[in-house]
C-alpha cells in the first residue's frame, strides 16, 4: 500500500530546483533524477531530468483534474491459481 502522507516539516534536498513553484526536482546517486512537491510528497525517479519535470507536471496536471484514473489500470489482480 502506497502511503501519501505529507511529513510535518519539509527537509528540501542540497542542489534542488524549484519548478514552476509546485515541486522540486535534484539529482541523486547514479545519475537519475528526483521530483518531490512542495509539501514533501515524493514523486518520481528518472534517468532525466527533463523526464522527470515533464512527467511530474503531466501527474500533477491529472491529479488537479481529476483525470489520473483515466490514465490508470490494473494489470494483474495478483492472485495465484492453481497449484504451485
């Protein structure tokens, strides 16, 4: 189960970048990219950053909207048949 909690008090990361005002964006190990918003909420992972801005914004966008459903689905219910 994914929480969303939001933390108490917002530790913003060394080298992180404010965009559009809504959500952070800083490199970490590896090499790969890290979004986080504005109230400590963590968002996603990616090789780039202009990935991550992009597909930050677009979460966000569907979020505000009420559409992320839309762009959602279930693969898998998870549950094993037969025997093993």
């Amino acid at each position: 189960m994914i929480t969303t909690e939001k933390p108490s008090v917002v530790v913003v990361p060394e080298g992180a970048e404010l965009i559009e005002d809504i959500f952070y964006v800083w490199k970490i190990r590896f090499g790969v990219y890290k979004s986080m918003t504005k109230d400590g909420r963590k968002m996603l992972i990616g090789d780039t950053r202009e990935c991550v801005v992009n597909a930050t914004s677009w979460y966000l966008k569907c979020e505000q909207d009420g559409t992320l459903h839309l762009h959602s689905r279930v693969v898998n219910s998870g549950i094993v048949a037969g025997k093993l």
